[in-house]
C-alpha cells in the first residue's frame, strides 16, 4: 500500500493466522485416511435410527449432503443403531437414511452451526426402498452429548442487527452472563497500541482476557494485551458460537467464555455485494443548540465475492473493507510560561491562597525580590524546550488555548478464502486475514504538547 503523507507512529498491521490452515483439515494429506476428529468451528451429528416400534435399526445408510458444496459424507448405524458424523462444516444439509426394507427418509433443511453438538433421530418405516418420506421444514436439534451452555450468533443476525462501526464483535455482549469489561472501571488491560476494534469479554463474573476467542479453529487472540483481535465485517463473518459454561477441556485455556468465530466461503453459486456508508457535514443536521455542523467524516465501503473454481470440489471467497475517517480540530488547554515569566518576571501570577477562595499574588521566597527571576539561573534543558511549547496567553495563569491537527484514521481489512474437498472424509482450507491500520499522528511545529491530551502544564526546573 502507498504510504499516506502524514501518518507515522502509530501504524499496526496484523496477519491474523497470516495464511492459516486448519490442522484438522490438513492432517488428512499427511496422514492418509486414518479418520479424524470434531475441530473447534465443525459442527458433529449424530443420533440413532429406529423402526416404528421403537427398534433399533443397524446397518442403514446415513449420508449428509451440503446443499451449498454438495460435500457428501457418509456412515452407517452401528449394531446399536447408532450412527455419527463428527466432522461436518456449518451449513445447511440434507440427511437420508436408507436400508432395504424400510422407505428412504429424507431430511431437508438441516442446519448445523459452528461448533454444534446435534442430535438427529431418524425414523424408517417398513415398505419398498423406492419409497421416499421427505421431512421438509427443518428438524429440532438438540444437543445430547455434551452440558456446554451457549449462544449462536447466525449471519441473519449478523446482517441484520445494527452494529457500530460493522464490527460483529459487539454481538458476544449478547449473550446471557456475558459483559464488556474492557471500558470499565475496573479494567486493567492494556489498550495502548491495539486496534479501536479489538473487545474484551467476561462471562460469570471470570476475570477480564480470560475469554478465549477462535477465527476457523486458530486463536485470534492479541497476547499482549489479552484482547481479542478484530473480527471479521459482517460481509465475512458466517456466524460465532459463544460457549460460556462446560466446554470441552481442549478448551482449559479459557476459564471465562469460548468464541469460535467462523469466516465465510464459496458455493457452487456465485453470490457477491458491494456497499458504502457516507457520514459528513454535508448530510449531518446542525445541533440545536449550537448551531454547529457536526464535522465528523467516515466513509466505510468495500464488497465479496465468491464462488466456486471446480464445481462440487474447490471453492473460492474474497473480502475487502475500507473506511476513512476524518474529523475537525479539537481545542486543548494547557499552563504554559508567559512571554513575562520567560524573562523572568512572575509578578503578574496569581494563586488561590485564603479561605475564601479569593485570588492573591504569589510571593516567591528570597532572593527573588518582587517576584523576579534571573533567567540566568533557569536550567538550560528547559530554556531548550521553550521553543516547542507554546507561549502563555493568561498573564495571570499561564492559562492557553490551541488547536489540534485534523484528525485521520485509515482501516483496511481483506479477507480471502478457498475450500477444496478431497472426498467425503477429507478436505482443506486455506484462509488469510489482514488488518491495516494507520492513524495519523497528531504533530504541530513548535508545540509538543499537541500530542499529549489533557495536559496539566509544563513547568520550569
């Protein structure tokens, strides 16, 4: 990226899992088909396939199909007439169960979260294997195989909702025991060179950064600040589960709250967007009682595409976000040495010395006769410093006024994505996820303190 005249320190630039590659995923073409199991973002299905009479079923062929990539896996009942798919990624399936016999059951409109432990129960009745029950609507799943307690957070929700700044991150404060610890009081997290974006999480009153948050089963966590790096816009963001009680102990890490955050991907269809969202002078109403325009300018755009490269088999999804931000000078106040006090004469100092609060001069001890200073006797490192501070306007305060800089922010996020099946038991993904962050810095010649907000003044040594 060109480099914008006027930015310098405080620039950021994070690779989250800079390409990251799912283990799970990859371990199948190290390891051979040897099977594998649940990661943090697949979701798992199983349940138990009977007859009419409450009969376990054995032997009948279980296949789930995704409806957007066409992945199949498959499995059969066991002799208990148990049947589980423990890896499948989040998406919307069908599920048939067939065996001679019996009718082909037909299940449309499954679907299956990040994370999710799902139960499906399947029920065959006797008649000709030609024969098709289709169950259509959406089958209840519920969790039988794990206590962990829970929210998910979909991408209608995620769309829908409005979000500030489009940062999904705001939705984990949703869920219920869950707060925002990082603008509170009691917060001692470090929030010095860290993205405007990143959040801190606690669930049941745990501690703050002790939320472990996840993006496609790679911590996405900032170490240093125990902070979770940004998320991805709502346009790249498929949907996050937040488990807040009795997760799995490969989760031991995290004692408050687990965020597992799963980005979007590519389908045999071709889907895409693009948006901006305009904030300026031009559009903002004045306020009411200032009669001021609100200067304040953001401009947040960017769109996605994706798509499939080899139907039914490798998959593609690409994000980009810009926003620019702008906003109008800001007065800071300062006490700094007046042209008299330079030269050493204090005589026009006040101070608040009696009971009743009424300003008297302030006498300076001997030598200093009439509250004057010889010049000679300042220390020359502060003389030196005189040249970037700037003069005192209050004779009687030191008291100053000055104008900040005009303020501008650069944030550009670019997600990209691509997913490859291999067969029904092995596949792969490859995900990059960049954040550019630039804030300009705020300088003016011959005033340090520009800088340093809220400043209390500067004093002679």
């Amino acid at each position: 990226m060109k480099r914008i005249p006027g930015l310098q320190s405080n620039r950021f630039i994070v690779w989250s899992q800079r390409i990251a590659v799912h283990a799970l995923m990859a371990a199948p073409l190290i390891c051979g088909p040897l099977g594998f199991s649940q990661s943090s973002t697949s979701a798992r299905l199983s349940g138990s396939v009977t007859d009419p009479n409450g009969a376990m079923v054995p032997s009948a062929h279980v296949t789930a199909q995704n409806t957007g990539t066409n992945l199949e896996a498959a499995v059969e009942s066991d002799a208990t007439g148990n049947y589980a798919f423990n890896s499948l990624p989040p998406g919307q399936y069908k599920v048939t169960a067939a065996l001679a016999g019996f009718e082909t059951l037909v299940n449309t409109g499954v679907s299956l979260t990040v994370g999710q432990n799902a139960t499906l129960s399947l029920l065959l009745k006797p008649g000709g294997q030609q024969d098709t029950v289709t169950v259509t609507g959406g089958a209840e799943l519920i969790n039988t195989t794990s206590a962990e307690l829970g929210q998910i957070v979909d991408e209608n929700t995620v769309k829908d909702l409005p979000l500030n700044g489009r940062d999904p991150g705001q939705l984990v404060f949703l869920s219920a025991g869950v707060t925002n610890e990082l603008n509170s009081q009691a917060s001692t997290l470090q929030q010095t060179n860290s993205f405007p974006n990143e959040s801190g999480a606690s669930a049941g009153g745990q501690r703050q950064g002790s939320t472990w948050y996840l993006l496609d089963g790679v911590s996405n966590m900032d170490t240093y600040t125990l902070l979770a790096l940004p998320f991805p816009n709502p346009d790249a963001t498929q949907e996050f589960r937040v488990i807040s009680n009795n997760f799995d102990a490969r989760n031991g890490f995290a004692p408050s709250a687990i965020v597992s955050i799963e980005t979007k991907s590519g389908s045999n269809k071709f889907h895409g967007g693009a948006f901006e969202f305009i904030r300026n002078d031009y559009f903002n109403a004045r306020n009411p009682f200032s009669g001021n325009l609100d200067f304040l300018k953001r401009n947040q755009f960017g769109g996605d595409v994706g798509g499939p490269i080899l139907k039914d088999k490798l998959f593609f999804f690409a994000n980009y976000q810009g926003t620019r931000e702008s906003y109008t000078a800001e007065t800071n106040t300062a006490y700094t040495p007046t042209a008299a006090e330079r030269n050493g004469d204090f005589s026009a100092l006040l101070n608040v010395t009696d009971s009743k609060g009424n300003p008297a001069p302030i006498v300076l001890p001997a030598p200093f006769i009439g509250n004057k200073v010889d010049p000679s006797v300042y220390s020359k490192g502060a003389v030196g410093m005189l040249q970037y501070i700037p003069v005192g306007q209050n004779p009687t305060t030191g008291y100053s006024n000055f104008a900040l800089p005009k303020q501008a922010t650069f944030f550009n996020e670019v997600t990209a994505r691509l997913d490859y099946t291999i067969n029904d038991k092995q596949r792969i993904f490859v995900r990059s996820f960049q954040n550019d962050y630039r804030q300009q810095g705020i300088t003016i010649p011959n005033n340090i303190l520009a800088g340093i907000l809220g400043s209390n003044g500067v004093y002679l040594n």
